[in-house]
C-alpha cells in the first residue's frame, strides 16, 4: 500500500488526515453488531491498509474482549493509539460512536412520539425476527475465529450452562475463563496456544504491514504517564456523576442514569450482548423506565444504525428521561438522558484503553496472557450464545417463566403461548442470511416490511 509522501508525518507514514478519512470510512460501515464491525475494521486495515498485522489485530482483539464495554470501539480505539497515539485513540473511538449517537437519538424521538401506535409497533415487530438472527449470526462468527479446538469449545459450553442455566455473573465467568487459559498455558498444554486454530493468515507477510508484530510503535509505560492518564479519564467520567447526584439528589432520574451506567460500564463484559438481560430488568422493574419488551425493540433500533450495539443503552436513557423529565420537556429531557447514559458508558471505554494498552503491549510476548485471553474470547461465544436462547424465547413466546429449584436459575418457555407467525419470520430471516447470504441492512429492511405487511393484512394485531 502506497502512502502519499507529503502526507507521512509519522514513522509509519500513514498522516493523521488520512487516518481520519479512513476511520470514518469504518465508522459508516460499523453495523451489524461486534463480529461484524471487527471483521470491517479486519478487512480494511489489515487486508486492505495494511496498516497492522493479523497477530497485532489478534492481539489487541483479546485485550479488548477483557474488558467490559463494546470490543470493536476499544479496538478501534487500541488501533487508533497505535497509529497516532491519544488522539488518534479518542479519533477513532470518536467517529466510531459518532454516527449511532445521532441516528440513534433520531429512532428515539420517532420511538418516543410514535412509539405506541401499532404502525411502528408493526415496524418493530419484524425488526425483533431480524435481530435474532443477526444476534445467532455473531455466535457463529466469533465461534469459528476462537473455537478451534476441543478445549476452547468446552469452555465456551461451559460458560453457556453457566450463564443461562444458572445465572454466574459474567465478571466470574470470566475471571474463571481467564484463569483457566493462564493455568493451561504455564501448563504447556497446546489446546491454550494463543496461535493455535488462528487462520493461516496469523502467519501472514508481516512485513507487508505498516505495523508488524515485532515493531514496538509505542512507548511503553511510564509511571508519570499512567498516573495523567488515570486522572484525566477518571475526572472526565465521574466529576459529572458526583456533580449530579450532589446537586439534584440521588432519587433524580438523571442522578440515577449517571450512576447506574456507571457501573455498567465497570461489569458490562462482552458489551451490549452480555448485559442485555440485566439492563432490561433493572430499567423495567428497578426504575421503571422501561415497558416490557422496549429493550428489544431498543436493541432493534441499534441494530439498524452503525455503531456498537451497546448504544441501545442510549435508548434506555433517553426514555428514562423522557418519562420523567421533571421541569423540562419531555423531549429535552429524553435527549439529556441519552446523551448522560452515553457519556458514562463511553467515557471509562477511553481510560481502559489508554491506561492498560502500553502495559499490554509491552505483555505481547506473554505466552500465559495470551492463552488467558484467548480462553476469555471462548467464554464470550457462549455468552452470547446465551443472548441468542434469551432473544429466541422474548421474541417467539409471550409467555416465560422462571425456574428457581436445585440451584437452577433460569428462563423457560410457556410453550402454550408460542406465536406461530414470529417463529415464521424469524426462521425466514435466519435463511435470508445463511443460506442466501443477505446482508444486515437487507435483512432488517425485508423483517421491517415484512412486519408492517402482516399488520396491514391483519395476520398480526397489536
């Protein structure tokens, strides 16, 4: 890949104008959930910029499946860094949000105004089919890239039970997953080699790339430099919270927001996907800021913007707001709440990166960090092949019941309630996108007429 010598202002020669273009390029083309905005970043900047090598991207890949949040803008974020340091982390983690925040607040207002009229509750209706075979699409992805061998797959089952079947929280699953891949690393087993079942491609020309596995691009961690960066980031997210529940207390709605995502984004692992549950049940029944059934119909609306996906908790704030928008308007109200929810989810996604990526990078030859990470990667598969039965049962039943005996806790189908013409729609999508290879956009576009069709010739009423 040829650069334009009048723009190389940095060692690798790529200049920070030219970085800028080529994020926003991924930033419009970042749908389809995590698997599919990692697998655009992968065919941009390391097939076709050649930017980074498959072993860096791999690499920094698993750093960010450890941390909580949404993986594809840490990585975006990591690459960033790379290339032109903090502000070419905060650039490319910027514009990768950038583009979900408005349309997303765009769906909000049109969810919020419009919202209970069976017109768009027709629209969401075959969004609802569409996203689960999107959401049964990321497990396939991501499970051919880490599950390559039998270790790796139990381990992904493993976590699967754990999650769906008896509720462990997803920071111990992965803690347990991390410290099993460490453990069988220092243990010399092959099943836990970071490299093994990586394609072929993990040994690919590193030469060719901008940004090879051996070159150290960064300067390593300092003491004076993780301490400015720790207090930056840190006072750019909580300053705001403490401001907040000071001034209006903390049984304000946005004082509640503020906190609560919060700590979401300290325990949100294996982003939108993982805490999707979580979030539903604490905004319907914790703070009532939610109906039964808006999260998916959030989570929809997500799905048909670029972005992480994990933006669907903008929607949970802006509704939250809107419902109880005290002096303000309901539609100012919302847009503060969204804009809130999304700057105490994204901001400590930034502090993770900046923080912990020159300790990581400095960690590339760690052989036990890496089957730590690797491992962890497995036990996200089966994370959200827990979100997959999670959205089959929501989506397909009316009805779920809750088994609470012999340890076990877990959600059930009410078989008596299965609704024929959702199971219909969401095998189609399934086959719309596997067999016939359908992209994201088209499939959610067909689902959403499809739904809308339903309603208009009275096969489905609302």
């Amino acid at each position: 890949m040829n650069h334009p010598v009048a723009t190389r202002n940095t060692a690798h020669g790529v200049s920070f104008r030219e970085a800028f273009g080529v994020w926003l390029r991924v930033a419009a083309l970042s749908f389809g959930g995590p698997a599919g905005q990692i697998a655009v970043m992968h065919r941009i900047l390391v097939d076709e910029k050649r930017w980074i090598s498959e072993k860096r991207f791999l690499h920094a890949l698993n750093y960010c499946m450890l941390l909580p949040g949404p993986e594809a803008q840490q990585l975006a974020t990591y690459i960033g860094w790379l290339m032109h340091g903090s502000r070419g982390g905060i650039m490319a983690g910027g514009l990768f949000i950038l583009p979900g925040v408005i349309s997303l607040m765009a769906l909000s207002y049109v969810y919020a105004l419009f919202g209970q009229t069976s017109f768009v509750t027709a629209l969401f209706f075959g969004l609802k089919a569409a996203v689960l075979a999107i959401v049964i699409q990321a497990v396939v992805r991501l499970g051919r890239r880490a599950l390559k061998s039998r270790t790796m797959q139990a381990i992904a089952a493993a976590a699967f039970v754990a999650i769906f079947a008896f509720a462990v929280p997803f920071p111990v699953i992965i803690i347990g997953a991390g410290l099993i891949g460490f453990a069988g690393t220092r243990a010399g087993l092959p099943a836990f080699d970071a490299g093994n079942g990586h394609s072929d491609a993990a040994d690919d020309d590193d030469g060719a790339s901008l940004i090879g596995d051996a070159d150290a691009n960064r300067p390593g961690p300092s003491v004076t430099g993780t301490l400015k960066i720790a207090s930056l980031w840190l006072a750019l997210w909580l300053i705001p919270v403490g401001l907040l529940v000071a001034t209006l207390g903390e049984a304000n709605v946005f004082s509640q927001i503020a906190v609560f995502f919060s700590k979401m984004a300290v325990v949100t692992f294996g982003g939108a996907y993982a805490v999707l549950s979580y979030v539903a049940q604490q905004a319907v029944e914790g703070y009532g800021w939610l109906k039964p059934g808006e999260m998916l119909d959030g989570l929809g609306m997500a799905e048909t913007t670029p972005g992480p996906l994990v933006m669907v908790l903008q929607f949970v704030g802006f509704m939250g707001a809107y419902r109880a928008p005290g002096a303000l308007s309901p539609l100012m109200a919302g847009t503060l709440g969204g804009l809130l929810a999304t700057w105490v989810t994204f901001t400590p996604c930034f502090l993770w990166i900046f923080l912990g990526a020159p300790f990581i990078e400095r960690l590339r030859g760690n052989k036990a960090l890496a089957g730590a990470l690797s491992a962890i990667t497995a036990a996200v598969v089966g994370v959200i092949l827990n979100l997959a039965v999670w959205f089959a049962i929501h989506t397909t039943f009316s009805s779920v019941v809750t088994i609470r005996r012999f340890g076990l806790s877990m959600q059930w189908p009410d078989f008596t309630t299965l609704n024929p013409i959702a199971l219909v729609l969401s095998i189609a999508a399934a086959l719309a996108i596997f067999q016939f290879k359908a992209g994201m956009i088209q499939t959610l576009a067909g689902c959403s007429a499809a739904g809308l069709l339903l309603y208009a010739s009275g096969a489905v009423t609302f």
